[in-house]
C-alpha cells in the first residue's frame, strides 16, 4: 500500500506526463524545468516534501483554470 505522499507523487507525475505541461508546471511552481523532468520522469528516486507541495500547488492552479476556461453544453434546463 502507496503512503500519501507516494501517491499524491504519483498524481502529479501522471498528470505532468498526461498533459504534457513541463514548462507550465515549473513556472507556477517556481521550480527549474530540469528539477521537474526529472522528477517526472523518474531520474530522481526521491523528491522533497517542499518540492512536492509547490509541484502539487501548481497542478492544481492549471486544473482550476482549465475548469474555469473550459464550458460546455450541458442540455436543456
């Protein structure tokens, strides 16, 4: 059974990957692109409590604002 962190680290990695958002994820996160690729694709066993909180923080800013951009049609009322 995955701990918390090793879980909310899996999240984030799988989403970065998924989405393809590097770029976006470092600057909102205030992190080098370099710390986050290699985070994300497992060239650094272990990561920071700190740095996950900031990587953490910045997925879920780019999920609010891609809820709060996206619409669509949701039938009739």
């Amino acid at each position: 059974m995955m701990s918390v962190i090793e879980q909310t680290q899996r999240e984030v990695m799988d989403y970065v990957l998924k989405n393809r958002n590097r770029k976006m994820v470092a600057s909102i996160s205030g992190l080098h692109i370099n710390t986050v690729s290699d985070i994300v694709s497992g060239r650094r066993k272990g990561c920071n409590i700190e740095t996950l909180i900031k990587l953490e923080a910045a997925v879920n800013e780019i999920k609010e604002k891609e809820a709060k951009d996206s619409w669509y049609y949701r039938g009739p009322k």
